[in-house]
C-alpha cells in the first residue's frame, strides 16, 4: 500500500500567515499568525514547530505547498524563499534534486476554503465562486472558478486586476448573478463601490488548510516543480503608485535627452 504523501503548505499572500502539515488529505498540525512583514520572522520557526509537534524531519516530507500569488508582494517572496530554501535543504535519496514544490494560485485557494466554509453550514454549493482579495490602490485581484460535482473548481476566469466600481457591470457582463457566491476579503473596504455587484457574499482568505485540500489531486496531475522553477505570480507589476497617479495626475514625461550633434 503506498503511503500517503507527507505536505507542508505555506500561504502568507495577506496580512494572516498560515502554515499546515497534511498527511494525504489528513489535516496534522496548523499555525495561523499576522503575515505581511512579520511573517518573514515567523514563518521558518512556525514552520519548524509544526515539523516538531509532528514528530517529522524535512525529510519526511514528499513536498511543499504554497500560495503563490497574486497577493502582498513581500507575503508572496517570503513564501515562495521560503519553500525553495527548505525545498533546496532536502535532498536524500528520494529526492536528490530537493523537494517537490507545488506552486497553488492564492485564489483558487481562496475559492477552495470558501467552498469549504460554505459547504460545512449545508448551504447549496454555488456554481461560480468569485475569489476577490484587496490589492490595495483601488483595485482587487480577482479570479473565477466553476464549482462542478463533490465541489471540484475549475477556473474560468484566470486571475487578473479590476476596479472595485467595475465590478458589478462586469460580472452582469458574464452571466454571475443569483447563483454566485463572491468570497474574499474585499467587502468591508469597498463597501460602497462593491454595493451593487449580485451573488451572496462570504469573508473569506487563502489558507494553508485549502492549499493541502488542493494538493494531492495537483500533484498526481504532475503540477509540482523543481524548487529553482517555483516563481510566484503577481498579476500586478507595481507595487506603488507615484504622487501623480495617486492624485489622478498624468505623469510628468521624462526628459528626452538633447541629440549628440
């Protein structure tokens, strides 16, 4: 009988870091703790923690999970250092390049925990679930995901950015309504710009627990990488706006320098 694989799962993409071991679809031991900037400090001795309270070395594990983005941009570099360093720091002979690594989309790992959330209550599953996490800077990222039999998700909108007030048009514009469930942690901030946009609502975030969920069905479909291969994803390549774009000013164009005569 093969054994079932050993995981850890790291997920730091928002301001809450969570950490899980699974064996197979097993939930072991979990840490949830502040993420952003302190997750940096925390997250290898939480991690080793949870590795102690199990009773396991890094080498029993069969691969690391994590929560490759889009998110915070440091959570998502920490994360992704994170499982390469450890990835890197086990080779044996079962694993001489290091260990598997599983790279996981944050929103469908959004998608996943509220799909479980909803699920545990008995409410109807929905048949779309709109994963939507503040990206700060007026804008959310957002992804969407078909729900089919026993609650499996497919994604049907791939992740990307949207202005919270182009939110409502555009899911009218794709057919989410009654039957969509929007789940994430966008509500409270934009209230008002998220008011009319239809479906139910639940408050939701990416967690190690869902990453694990995730996992055994994407590993046997050969998803895992070499650790120098897991990259993270950031769907937005800025991480700050300038004085202008912040006051709705065009920017200033840079200076051509004088032809050479």
């Amino acid at each position: 009988m093969t054994p079932e694989p050993r995981l850890l799962a790291i997920d730091s993409s928002t301001d809450t870091l969570s950490l899980a071991l699974a064996e197979g679809t097993r939930a072991v031991q979990h840490h949830t703790g502040p993420g952003g900037a302190q997750a940096s400090h925390s997250l290898l001795p939480q991690a080793q923690a949870l590795l102690d309270a199990a009773g396991w070395g890094l080498s029993d594990l069969d691969a690391i999970v994590f929560g490759r983005g889009p998110g915070s941009f440091t959570g998502l570099r920490t994360a992704c250092a994170v499982a390469q360093g450890l990835a890197y720091g086990t080779r044996s002979a079962r694993h001489p390049e290091g260990l598997p690594v599983l790279p996981v989309d944050t929103l469908l790992a959004l998608a996943e925990q509220a799909r479980a959330d909803h699920a545990a209550e008995g409410s109807v599953l929905p048949r779309h679930i709109v994963a939507l996490l503040d990206a700060r800077m007026d804008e959310l990222y957002l992804a969407v995901y078909a729900c089919g039999p026993q609650g499996v998700l497919s994604e049907t909108v791939s992740p990307r950015l949207i202005a919270p007030a182009d939110l409502a048009p555009w899911l009218l514009s794709q057919g989410l309504g009654e039957h969509t469930l929007l789940a994430g942690n966008a509500f409270a901030p934009y209230a008002d710009a998220l008011a009319a946009a239809p479906g139910q609502r639940r408050n939701a975030l990416p967690t190690a627990q869902a990453l694990l969920r995730l996992a055994p069905a994407m590993l046997a479909n050969g998803m895992a990488v070499a650790a120098r291969e897991a990259l993270p994803l950031y769907v937005r390549d800025k991480v700050a706006r300038t004085t202008a774009e912040r006051e709705g000013r065009p920017a200033k164009p840079q200076q051509q320098p004088e032809p050479t005569p």
